[in-house]
C-alpha cells in the first residue's frame, strides 16, 4: 500500500488499473491525432467512465455509449434541419428532457444510454446553432471519437479489470435467507424472550446492499440476466420471512404458542441452506390446535426459497416456466415524479441556456449553455445530486485551471504531432492515478473529463485572453448547474413519507373489495416500497413498514373468513368500514378492533381481527412519519 497522506492510498491493483487507465486515454487521443479527427480530446473521454470495477460492465456500458453517441448525434442532425433556431433548440431540449428523465426510468448500465444521447445532442446542436456548416463535421467527429475511445478501453481495461464475483455474490444471497430463517427460528424458540434486533438490522443492510449490486454485477451477461429474477425471488421470501416473524413475535406477546419443534427446524434448514445443501419446507401439521400459532406463511416463504435457489443455482438458468413461474418478486417500481421533474429541470435549462447565447450570438455563451446540458444531465440522473455537487464542482475546477495552464504554457510551443501526443501524457498518468485513488476517485472523474474538454489538445494554440474567454464559460456553466442542484431542497423526508403513502394507497383496494383481486401483485409492490424506503433512507427508516405488510395480510384473511357465514360478513364489512381513514388514527381504530374482537363469538375470526390491531399498532410509528398529526389529510391524500 502506498500511504503517502490520508488521501492518497495506492495499492498495487490500484496503482496498475490507474496506470492502465492512463494509457487508455492516451492511446485514444495518439489514434485519434494520427488519424486527423477533427477535436481529438474527445476520443480520451469515454475511457474514465468506462473503466469500471467489473469486466462485464466496462462491456455493457461501451455498448451503450456508443448507441447513446449514435442516437443523440442522429437527432441532432435532424433537428439541425429544422427551419428556425430556437426550434432546434427546442427539439434539442426535448431529447435533453426525455433523456434526463429515462435515467430514472431504465435500470442498471441501461440509463447510461439516454444520458449519452442527451449529452451528445447537446454537443452537435449547440455549435451549430450559432455556425451551421459545422454540424456534420462535429457529429461525425463525435463518433469517431466515441468509436477511438470505447474500442481501446475494452481493448485495454477490459482484460485487466476482473471478472464479476458472481459465484459469491449468490453465495451471499443464500447465507441471506439463511439468516431470515435464524430470525424467524428464534422467534418461535421456546425460549424466546426479545426480538434479536441485532440480527434484524444485519438483515436489512445486507438486502439492501445486495439488491444494489444485483445488476452491476450481472452487466455484460445474459445468464446472469436470466437469473436475476431469481435473485428477486430471494429477497422477496426473506421479506415474507422478517414479516411472518414480526406477526408471530406479535401473536406470542397474546399469548399464543409455536408447536415446540419447528424451532430446531427451522435452525436445521437454515444451516442446510447456508452450506449449500437443499432446502426441506416444513411438513404441514395434520391439525393445528386452538391457539397455535400458524406457520402457513414461513412454509410458502420456504417453499419460494427452495425454488429460487433452483433457478439461481442450476447449471445453467432455466425460464421462468412451471413451477418457476409463480414465484413473487419484488414489483419494478419507478418515480415517476422525480423522473418528470429531472427532465423539465434538464430539458427548460438546457432551453434556456441555449437560446440565450443565440440571442446574443456569443461563442463564449454557448460554450456555457453547453456546460448546462451536460451537467444538468449528469447530476438530474442522481438521486441526490446535492451530495455530489459540491464534489463535482471541485473536480470540474481542477479540470479547467490544469487545462488553462497547459494552453497557455505548452501548448503554443507544440509543433508536430508526436509533440501534442507526448504532452498530454503526464497529465492522464497523474489523472489515471488520482482516478485509481479511492479518496480522490469521486472528483478525479471529473477533472479528467473536464481537463480533456477545455484543454483542446491537438487544436491550434490560441492566446491568454482566449484561453480565459473558452474556460471561464464552461467553469460559470458547471457553476451555475452545481449551485442550483446543491440548493435544492434536501427531500429525504418527502419522498420516504411518499413511499410509505404508496403503501398506504395499495392498501385500500385490498380494503374496500369483497374479493380482493391481483394479491400476488400487491405483495411484489409493497416488497419493492419497502427495499426502496430501506435504499432512501437506512437508518432513518421509521420502524413499521414490516407491520403495513401483515396488515395486508390480515385483510385478506379476514375477506377469507367472511364466507364462513353472514355473521362473519358483518363482522367483517364492520372492520372494513372502520379501516376507512386508518392511516390517521392507527392507535385508536386497533383499540375499536380490539374490543369488536372480544365481542365476536367465532374464535378464528376473532384471532384474525387481533392482527389487525396488532399489525395497526406494530405500524403505528412509520404511519406517524407519513402522515403527520398536524397535516391535512386531503393534502396527504393527494401528495
């Protein structure tokens, strides 16, 4: 390890992938120059972000830049023929818009396509705006730099960068619902006393950081594409798990009890699982006593497990058929609001930008609007772009002061090309170090792209003043964007109250229906709500949302139970009336469904009804959170 500082800290992987790096963006830019492509410090660029922990994404994310530049330099040039200006312009900020809002929209290396096509639309339409006949020569140069850098760098990068630890990757999932399985074993332990809070929260993060890394790890392969799904299905049953254990915690606290051996069981299994053996469901007991807690939910939850692990483990990933095909999975689930209100903020900046360095007919200005479309697309495609725009800022700063200082200071006495080609090379070791560096990684991105932009290498030496009139621009650009994404308002709150109100919202059809129907829908859903409040937030997350999902469950037990008589159907359509408007007074209405309960004479139904309470006071503190005492309801109800 080399430790010079605490910032820098170079291991010797570290130091080759930084100096392989290196080389990459210098063996673009040398190609790029020997062959005479028009802006050849463009063909260094693709080679920082390509470079990526994982041989498969370096593969996935080449693939998608190029179609990205090929799209976004297509529409550019058709718009281009457009009649008027501002119209092009406008065409330019709708891709910009559409673009920005699919990053949030599409999944994994995929989002890494619109972001391209934007940047690249923005590149071509607004040069050519103020200088038309320059149009096709900068977008052909844009793909042919595009094409220099990404074939180098998977040249290159990708035979020294690993292969994805898939084989671990499953491993970790299984240990997963290993553990799930403890949780619930220890739940129903005749010596159960408190909930292993420990284990619950070790739980969490490990679901959260493997549903993170599900698809950069599966980039560049289709088998591992097809088995993402069963990855899903793991997580799925260990939800299912943490809940059923939450409801059986909460029927023990009344005074219910486990049969004694399905705790042993329970721990046996989970052992099994966890070495790789298959997995045993719990044989269904002939007759469950009075008063015995059921276990129908842990045995469908191991019953998904075992047959996820089939499909995740099996030679080679078989289709979702058979018995494969009623596994329940976390739903895709997209904001739809951040989504739109990423694209108008992208889309009318971009607009605006634009139109006003037309207007004013400023080469300088353009090359500021050019900065505004670019980084509105980078920092609208992060979930919070407040964290890494002050990051961003320094390193687009460094990026633009060491370029100015090679314009001014080198590149004028630069004669042939083998002299511009050598210049540039102790600027992208330097950078491909820094960028290797993980305290520095974060803001070396940056700098690379930026000092590739505003150095202009392998173009005509200009003076001082033109030098100040080409970067300060694009360095007020990045300002601009990087000042107003950092003073958006931080919404860790408004948008975890949303999801918990999505919640809420899918609860009620499952209300108000006498047949509720597309259960198995609701349960991907409200998975997919939880995994994500848990991705928002962590440990901020409001304990409760476990309790909404039992909640769920109990309604459509209770519509089960409605059958078995009218006095049942009253009873229930009684609880579902009451359920009405739950969210804003969950501790009052389960004490109501508390005494309805010991009114009711059926016992089964009374027990039923008994969860519901229980799951209405378990969801008490995250209901809280979303809907505050003092809010209107109605604004609630619309938000």
């Amino acid at each position: 390890m080399f430790a010079f500082s605490p910032w820098m800290q170079l291991d010797r992987p570290a130091l080759l992938h930084g100096l392989n790096m290196a080389m990459a963006a210098w063996l673009s830019f040398a190609i790029a120059v020997l062959l005479s492509v028009d802006n050849p410090f463009w063909a260094a660029m693709p080679v920082w972000v390509l470079s990526q922990a994982y041989r498969g994404l370096v593969y996935e994310r080449a693939l998608w830049r190029i179609l990205g530049t090929l799209i976004g330099a297509g529409l550019g040039l058709a718009f281009l023929h457009l009649p008027n200006a501002y119209l092009q312009l406008l065409g330019m900020a709708l891709v910009v818009g559409v673009a920005s809002a699919l990053t949030h929209v599409l999944r994994g290396a995929l989002s890494y396509l619109p972001m391209l096509a934007g940047i690249t639309i923005g590149v071509v339409v607004l040069p050519s705006v103020l200088a038309p006949d320059t149009s096709l020569d900068l977008a052909l140069s844009r793909v042919e730099c595009t094409l220099i850098g990404v074939l180098v760098t998977t040249l290159l990068c990708s035979r020294t960068t690993p292969r994805s630890q898939r084989k671990t990757y499953y491993q970790r999932v299984r240990v997963l619902a290993a553990d799930a399985l403890r949780l619930a074993a220890h739940a129903l332990g005749p010596s159960y006393a408190q909930p292993d809070q420990a284990l619950f929260s070790r739980i969490r993060q490990e679901m959260v950081d493997l549903d993170g890394q599900a698809r950069i790890l599966a980039a560049g392969s289709w088998d591992a594409y097809r088995r993402l799904p069963y990855v899903d299905a793991f997580l799925y049953a260990v939800i299912e798990l943490l809940a059923a254990s939450e409801m059986i915690v909460r029927q023990r606290e009344r005074g219910r009890c486990p049969a004694a051996d399905y705790a042993s069981s329970l721990l046996e299994q989970a052992q099994r699982l966890q070495d790789g053996q298959p997995l045993k469901v719990l044989a269904k007991t002939a007759a469950r006593q009075e008063g015995q807690i059921s276990l129908a939910r842990l045995r469908r939850a191991m019953g998904q497990i075992q047959r996820a692990e089939e499909g995740l483990f099996a030679t080679q990933a078989p289709a979702r058929r058979g018995r494969h095909r009623f596994l329940t999975t976390p739903a895709i689930s997209v904001d739809w609001p951040l989504a739109t209100r990423t694209g108008l903020i992208s889309g009318l900046a971009a607009f605006s930008a634009g139109a006003i360095a037309f207007a004013l007919s400023s080469p300088a200005l353009e090359l500021m609007a050019m900065g505004v479309c670019t980084f509105s697309i980078i920092l609208g495609s992060m979930p919070r772009p407040q964290l890494m725009s002050r990051t961003m800022f320094t390193g687009i700063t460094v990026g633009v002061v060491v370029a100015s200082l090679y314009r001014y200071l080198l590149q004028g006495h630069l004669v042939t090309d083998w002299q511009v080609i050598a210049s540039v090379l102790p600027f992208v070791v330097i950078g491909g170090l820094l960028r290797a560096n993980r305290p520095t990684s974060a803001w070396a991105l940056d700098a690379n792209m930026c000092f590739q932009l505003a150095s202009q290498a392998g173009m005509a030496a200009v003076t001082g003043p033109i030098i100040l009139k080409e970067s300060l621009p694009l360095l007020a650009g990045s300002a601009v964007v990087c000042s107003a994404f950092f003073l958006l308002p931080r919404r860790t709150h408004p948008r975890g109250q949303a999801l918990v109100r999505r919640v809420v919202r899918e609860l009620y059809p499952l209300i108000r229906r006498s047949r509720p129907r597309l259960f198995r829908v609701w349960r991907g859903r409200v998975a997919r709500q939880w995994v994500q409040l848990l991705h928002w937030m962590g440990e901020q997350t409001p304990p409760g949302l476990l309790s909404l999902i039992n909640l769920g469950r109990g309604v459509i037990e209770l519509k089960r139970l409605a059958k078995r008589g009218s006095q049942q159907q009253a009873c229930v359509s009684l609880v579902g009336e009451l359920l009405e408007g739950f969210e804003h007074q969950p501790q009052e209405l389960a004490q109501q469904l508390q005494r309805i309960s010991q009114s009711c004479s059926d016992t089964v139904l009374a027990q039923a009804i008994l969860d519901v309470a229980q799951s209405l006071q378990g969801a008490t503190p995250v209901l809280v959170y979303a809907y505050p005492p003092n809010a209107m309801p109605r604004a609630v109800e619309t938000s």
